[in-house]
C-alpha cells in the first residue's frame, strides 16, 4: 500500500460528514489519495458519533474491527465526537488505535498525520488541545459535503442552548457562525458543479448570526443566497451544462426562533422549499421545563399555523424523545395528543438515555426500557397512519422529484417533502437521468414513500410544483 493513502469512515449526522469532507479536501491538498477499502490505506480514520450510547456502541465497534485487522504500517485516528468527550478512554477501550483527535480542532488532520509517520509512538497521539476552540472558516477549506446532486453546507457549529439531555455544547462548544461571504461563494460554486438542492445545517440554524452581531441572520443569508445564485452571473451554469440550484432546504430550527421575518422570507422565494425540520423533543409543559428546553406550546400552535395559512404546502418534521425521567402516562398521552392534532409530515423518535455530564444525568433514568419501548411504539403506530393519510393526499397530483438513482425500470428521488436519509422516497416508473427535477404524477401511497409517473421531460426552471393533476 502507498503510504499516500488513507481510508475514512464518517458516522452519525450529517454535520458529521461536513467535517470529515473538510478532512478529505486538507488530505487531499496535502497529496494523501483516498481509498475506499481499509485493506488498502497506510492511514485509517473513524469519524465517530457520540451523541446518544447506540451511536458510541457503533463507533467503538468500527474502531475494534479495523483495530484488529490492522497490519504493520497502518495508523489508526479515532476523531470526532466520541474523542472530543472520552479521548483516553476510548484509546483504553480500543487497542490498537494511534491517534486521538477531536471535534474542534479536525483542522490539524495533516499535522497529525504527519507526527504519526514520523515518530515512534507507543502510546496514542491525543490531539485534543485544553483551550481549543471551534474555527469555521479556514482559507480554502469549505464545509460541505455532497450527496450526489445535493450538498449539505454547514453555516455554524455548536450550540449555546441549555438544553437537558444534550452533550452537543461540551463536545462542540457555544455556536460559532461562518461568514455570510464564505458561504455565499460556497453556494455559488456549488451550483456551477451542477448542485441541485443546497441544505443548510448546523446544530441550531435559527442562531445563525447571533455571534456576529445579527438579528434575523438566518432570514438575511437566505435572501443573500437567493440573490447570489439567480444572480446575472449564474448564467455560467447555463454555459456548465448544469441547471443551477432549484432548491434550497432548512434544517434544525430551534423552537421559539422561527420569526415572521424567516417565514415571509420561506414563502417569497421558492427556491426556499416549504419544509422545516424542528426538532420540539415534547409537547407537554413540565417534561419540556425539565429538559430546559421551550415550554411554551402555544407558540407551537400559532406559529405552525401562521406557516401553514402562507405556505399550505408546507412540510413539517420534528423529533420527540420518549420515557424522559419521571414522565408519567398522562405526560406521555399529552404527547400524543399532540401530534395528533399537528399531524406532522414526519416524525422521529428517541428513546431516553442520559448522557454523562449532562444536567438530566442527576435525574437518572428511572423510566423502565420495557416502557419506553412500548411509548416509543405507540408514538410511531400514531404516526404512521398520520405519514399514510398524509401521503394519500398527494395521490392524482403532480409533485417535483429530484431523481438520485435508477435500475431494473424504475428510478428513485425525492421531492421537497423529503430531506435525505432520513424522510421517504418517490418511487418513479422509468429510467431517469440522475440530477434531474421532473414533474410526477403521483399513482400511490405508502406509509413512508410515493409512487408516481414521470409526466414531462426533466426542468431546468426554478419553481416549486404541486398541482392536481
């Protein structure tokens, strides 16, 4: 194997993969190849996801298994959120690892590199400096990630939210935003690369701007972004061959922070899809003051409902977490309740568990696994016939779908319903070229995903579609 190579396994969200793209592009600067099996790499590298204790019993399981197939000459870096909050105790887990690097400062990727080739070191390398802080833009480094003919941009990182049950602000730190210039560029040369959907991530994306002294600073980098990519210049994707950014998609929007100046901005421009991922984690007051999280669920209701009245298109999904300490039946039917009378788009759900260092881990995790399982349950089982009568409602009627794969006569997209990964899926008759935005009539519904027809050639205009048919 050349010791130019490396291999690199990104786990957990998306924010994840923004980082270790950002990881690839310095290694790839610095004249390092990337290789897509760990058998041929001189360098492996886990990106690990520690938020909840499935994704730290994933991670440690990856670092175990290319531990112990590792062969004289491969290093080892565990990086990420797992090492940024356990780094020693990680390395004691899994033997066989050679470096340690963390969340905040995955910028020194090379120069850790570099110290493991050039020195013997019989103890692992921990890089995961006392005083080090989150820097979101570097010269030439760009943090995105792209999925085929979408691309997640990062526009902050961290998070200065109180919230209970979360170790996001001990792994990443307060929230520190990019600048609105280093992000437009980012867009705009993703659009000449022949990106067709642009997804705005961070932990919090309503705080973006906050730390540079902005109000609203979401809603002005969504007008700034607009006007960049239909700008006069954007023509040079017409020159690319490419079809430019059609669509722009919001996640992670904080309760209490979705502004009348965010939501008039969503519905005048529809290059903004009406979709909005808010995480609300419960609906009944007393479990959400113990998560320290927004109580106030009549501002849910008025505000839904204002984007509702001028978007009725809208999409809405959201997260909840179940069997939250001392959560009672009534507690729970409340919940239920509640999305019940939303009928969100769709729902994800979390069964407790406390994460050390936390201020929920003093309440300790008294709820019984049995019973979080059978909420948890009871909470999908709702939601389910909700996403199925959801769906059903788009049955005759023309949707656009962004088609990201085909074979044996079908092809497979999603339309502004559906982030990737984690929402469901068009089902289109035909072959479609990969890229495309082509109107589907849609012919049945699932619970989670669309059948359809393909009823024009493939658009290049940008304009959202959703008419009877």
């Amino acid at each position: 194997m050349s010791e130019q190579t490396y291999y690199l396994e990104s786990l957990g969200c998306a924010k994840n993969t923004v980082d270790s793209e950002s990881m690839a592009q310095l290694l790839g600067n610095a004249g390092y190849r990337l290789v897509n099996s760990p058998d041929k790499a001189a360098i492996l590298i886990v990106n690990t996801c520690g938020f909840i204790n499935s994704a730290k019993q994933e991670s440690l399981g990856v670092l175990r298994e290319l531990a112990a197939n590792k062969v004289e000459g491969q290093v080892l870096i565990a990086a990420g959120c797992l090492t940024q909050r356990y780094g020693v105790e990680v390395a004691q887990q899994v033997k066989g690892i050679d470096g340690i690097l963390g969340t905040r400062r995955w910028m020194d990727i090379v120069d850790v590199v570099a110290k493991l080739r050039t020195g013997r070191h019989p103890q692992p390398l921990y890089h995961l400096p006392e005083a080090s802080t989150l820097i979101n833009d570097q010269p030439g480094i760009h943090r995105v990630a792209v999925q085929g003919s979408s691309a997640y941009i990062k526009i902050a990182d961290g998070c200065r939210r109180p919230c209970a049950f979360c170790a996001i602000p001990l792994i990443k730190g307060t929230a520190v935003s990019r600048s609105p210039q280093t992000i437009m560029e980012e867009a705009y040369q993703l659009q000449l690369a022949g990106i067709r959907e642009l997804i705005l991530i961070a932990q919090d994306t309503t705080d973006y701007g906050h730390d540079l002294g902005m109000k609203n600073g979401l809603a002005h980098l969504l007008e700034r972004m607009v006007t960049k990519l239909n700008q006069p210049a954007a023509a040079d994707c017409q020159v690319a061959g490419v079809g430019g950014v059609e669509w722009i998609r919001i996640m992670y929007a904080f309760p209490g922070c979705v502004t009348d100046e965010l939501i008039e901005t969503m519905a005048r421009n529809p290059q903004i899809l009406p979709y909005l991922d808010i995480p609300l984690q419960h609906a009944h007051p007393q479990i959400l003051r113990k998560m320290r999280r927004p109580a106030n669920i009549d501002w849910v209701y008025r505000t839904l409902g204002k984007m509702r009245s001028i978007m009725p298109e809208l999409s809405l999904r959201t997260t909840f977490i179940v069997g939250y300490p001392g959560e009672t039946e009534e507690e729970f039917q409340v919940l239920l309740d509640f999305i019940e009378n939303i009928r969100f788009d769709r729902v994800g759900a979390f069964k407790f568990s406390y994460e050390p260092g936390t201020k929920s881990e003093e309440l300790g995790d008294p709820v019984p696994e049995e019973l979080k399982q059978e909420r948890w349950e009871r909470l999908m089982s709702l939601q389910q016939n909700i996403s199925l009568q959801k769906n059903q409602t788009f049955v005759g009627k023309s949707l656009d779908v962004l088609i990201e794969g085909y074979g044996d006569s079908i092809s497979l997209g999603r339309s502004y319903r559906d982030a990737p990964e984690i929402d469901g899926m068009v089902i289109v008759e035909g072959e479609i070229p990969v890229g495309t935005i082509v109107p589907v009539t849609i012919t049945g519904a699932l619970a989670y995903d669309l059948n359809g027809i393909a009823n024009t050639n493939p658009r290049n205009s940008s304009s959202l579609e959703i008419q009877a048919a």
